[in-house]
C-alpha cells in the first residue's frame, strides 16, 4: 500500500508516504464512523413509529351503543 500511495502521491521518499499514509488512514476512519453513524440514524428512522404492540386504533375499546 505504502507503494501504491508513494506513486499516486508522487512521494519519492518512504518517508514522506508514510507521513501521508497516516493521514490517509485516520481519515478513512473518520468518513467509516460517520457513515456508520449516518446508517444508525436512518435505521432508527424506519423504526420510529412502528408499532411493536397492540397500542394502535384496533386495540382500543370504546363505547358499542
């Protein structure tokens, strides 16, 4: 990997690839928990409201006369 950002970078030295494959990797890890936070939320979304139990319109007694 070190080589493959040495060359897309254009780094000619180790070193210098490496600086930047640090950053590379901490951001990558950055956009991944955001991501996951983004899909958390629209998961919670969709389960919001959902009835799990009997609370809906059919589940209520009201008066028969």
């Amino acid at each position: 990997m070190t080589k493959e950002l040495m060359q897309r970078m254009g780094q000619s030295t180790m070193r210098a690839a490496l600086i930047y494959q640090h950053a590379t990797d901490e951001r990558a890890r950055e956009i991944a928990d955001r991501l996951d936070e983004l899909v958390e939320r629209q998961i919670e979304g969709l389960t919001e409201g959902t009835p799990d139990d009997d609370e809906g319109a059919a589940g209520v007694l009201g008066p028969t006369d």
